[in-house]
C-alpha cells in the first residue's frame, strides 16, 4: 500500500491546505512514493450535525461552532481510518509547510511505536505532545475511531485538549519526533517542515479580523480568562479580537506566497478561488499585490548557499 500524507483543513484554511499540499510534491525526491489527500470537515456530515451543541474542553462545556479557525483539529484522528487500518501516514495541520524531502519521514524506522510526534515544550519529558504533524502505524491505531470519539465530547466522556495532546494514548505507544519535523515558526536551514503555530500572525491573513478561539481554562482566576468569558457572554465569540498581525519573519510569508504563486502558476490554485477566500476573510485582501512582488523559491531561495 502506498504511504499517503493527509492534510485536514476547513474552509476558512482550503488555501493553506493547498499550498501545503503542493510543498510535499514540490521537494519530494520520488513524487510517486506516496499521495496527499485533503481531509475537509465539510466532507464529515457529523460536524455540521453538532454545530451549536455543547462539548468538553479543557474541563469547561463550550459551543462547537463550524466556523471556527480551526474546527478541523479532530480530523487528525482520521488517516487510520480512511486508510482501513493499512500501511502508514502523515497528518498535518494545513498551517504546516514542507520545505525538504519528506521521504525519511515517511520511511523513517518507528521502532515499533504506533505514533511519532514532537514534544510541545522544548523536548521536555513532561510536556504535551503535538498532535498537528504526526507519523502514524494505522494497524495499530484501530481504536481510533473518529465519528464515535467526537461525539464522544458531547456526551462529556471525552475533554478534547487531552485528546488533541495525546494524553489519551498510552504514552509507550509514541516516539518522539525531532522538532524540525514540526518546526514551530522558526524556519532555518534544519527545518523540515515549518508550522505557523502562532495563529495570530499567519502570513495569509495579516490585516483580517480574528476568526480563532482564545484559550481558557476550568477553574483558571487569571485576569485574561476572566475577561474571555466576560467578553463571549456578553458579545460574542469573536468581539473585541483585533486583527491578524504581521509576521514578523519576513522569510516566512516569503516562503507561503512564493509557494502560493507557484500554485498559482501552475493552475493548481485560480485567481477565482483567492478572490472567493478573500471575499470571505480567510485570505488578506492584499493577496495578489504580496504575490506579485514575491520572486519563486527558483529565483530567490529561503537561504543563501553555504
């Protein structure tokens, strides 16, 4: 069976998703030694069927909205699945970017575990996995189950941050991924693939008003969870906001649009298509300006020869 990388994604994220997709073809060294599917919650029938209803995170029940930024996380919990429990995958969040061979990811020796996955914090011990790149053994992963899992978190069986941090699998399962195969916005010469973890300065959406939940927590007295619950309750999910910064790596919003106007050249992304996304908040409105003064990583690369 070939290896297949999934790249789950919403609406809000289809252009992300995209781009992602055509960087793991891009730098590929053996383009036919796997495929790449986008996983898209509008494709699950189950979200929309839960949209308002209330779930468990973090201790706390929360509305589940669609709409959200990033409603798709429990996609990550879909390869074994859509694969019938066969052969081996990666899954990434669409906000993740190739930029070398994925090749000895993909045929990397997993010593025996069910899952690879990157610390958190550092590489500490201690600290949560990230669940937003993962290589995965789906023979051993049968109890995911994804349609049951989530509605699971409305039956308050389930707490989604265990669930997304991994807390919920037998940690003897899961090696430990290197942090440059989910490098958390840093990119280097090291980096493997570059994740935009800082939601707020996306290169894509500099200038849109903020479509993401902030955090909270159960029990938590900290000034600023006091004010999110205050500001939701009173307002709205998303009041009070601000927009999206920029980023404030100047190569890494080079990296997203010299790959999207690769896309773009190459039919792989319209015009039509960034017009809709723009017209609907998910892509800055200055898209095509950014695009057209941004040289392709052929003519300019990330960083210079050593």
């Amino acid at each position: 069976m070939k290896h297949r990388i999934f790249i789950h994604t919403n609406e809000n994220q289809i252009i992300g998703a995209l781009v992602s997709k055509y960087s793991f073809e891009r730098f590929a060294s053996n383009k036919g030694a796997f495929d790449v599917t986008l996983v898209d919650t509008r494709d699950f029938p189950f979200f929309a069927a839960h949209e308002g209803k209330i779930y468990l995170r973090d201790g706390l029940h929360r509305e589940w909205k669609n709409e959200d930024l990033q409603s798709f996380t429990t996609l990550r919990f879909s390869p074994p699945g859509l694969m019938g429990y066969k052969g081996r995958s990666i899954v990434v969040d669409p906000d993740v970017f190739c930029v070398s061979d994925i090749i000895p990811l993909l045929e990397r020796d997993m010593g025996g575990k069910a899952i690879m996955a990157r610390r958190r914090k550092g590489g500490s011990k201690d600290s949560d996995f990230a669940s937003s790149v993962m290589l995965l053994d789906n023979t051993k992963l049968k109890h995911w189950q994804l349609e049951k899992n989530f509605a699971e978190m409305f039956e308050f069986k389930r707490d989604y941050a265990k669930w997304i941090s991994l807390k919920l699998e037998d940690e003897n399962t899961i090696g430990v991924l290197e942090a440059t195969w989910n490098d958390f916005d840093r990119l280097a010469p090291d980096t493997r693939l570059i994740h935009n973890t800082h939601r707020n300065t996306q290169p894509w959406k500099t200038g849109l008003p903020v479509d993401y939940r902030a955090p909270e927590r159960a029990g938590s007295l900290r000034p600023k969870n006091i004010w999110h619950r205050v500001r939701r309750s009173l307002f709205g999910e998303y009041a009070f906001l601000g927009q999206y910064k920029k980023h404030p790596d100047a190569n890494q919003e080079r990296l997203f649009f010299a790959l999207l106007k690769e896309c773009v050249e190459k039919g792989i992304v319209t015009q039509d298509m960034i017009k809709d996304q723009m017209s609907k908040n998910h892509v800055r409105h200055d898209a095509f300006d950014v695009i057209a003064r941004t040289p392709t990583l052929t003519e300019r690369p990330l960083f210079a020869a050593a």
